[in-house]
C-alpha cells in the first residue's frame, strides 16, 4: 500500500521516481495504491526491494505499508478493510 500526499497525482509520482510501475490498484479518492508483488501474472522491472526504495525516494509519499493490503467492498462504499494480506484473507 502507498499513500500519496493528499491531491498529489500519480503521474506526478512517476514523473518524481522516474518510472510507471505496474500496481495492482489505484484509489484516486483516496490518494493511494497496491502493487501486488506476489501475483504472478505482473511482471516488474525492479525487485520489491528496489521498488519500494524508489517509491520511498518521492517527499510526497506519505505512507508505504508493503505488507499491508487495501480492499473496498465494492457494494458499499465506506467499507474498507486495511491490513496484512492474512487479516484480509480472513475478513
């Protein structure tokens, strides 16, 4: 999970590190995204290492939770679940 400073553009984000990188999801609302590092079928340039120090090189991330995984229920709205990937497995 990344959080980005509130209205800070994702594209402004890869124009900072330099590079678009494949995530798994993407809440503009909410300023944040996932990038799933465990799902085969996304290939990535960089390790998961390398990803995460080049995502924590932008000043406007505010937050990376690499073990952490957000998921909204896409019937209602104002349920969001944050978490490890087990705690979420289990909800």
């Amino acid at each position: 999970m990344v959080g980005l400073a509130e209205n800070y553009t994702l594209d402004s984000h890869w124009q900072r590190i330099g590079t678009e990188l494949n995530i798994t999801r993407y809440y503009k609302n909410l300023d944040c995204y996932y990038i799933d590092f465990s799902n085969d079928d996304i290939t990535h340039d960089l390790s998961e290492e390398s990803t995460l120090a080049l995502i924590r090189s932008d000043p406007n991330v505010d937050r990376v939770s690499p073990n952490e995984i957000f998921l909204m229920d896409t019937d209602v709205t104002d349920h969001i679940f944050y978490g490890s990937r087990e705690e979420v497995s289990q909800s």
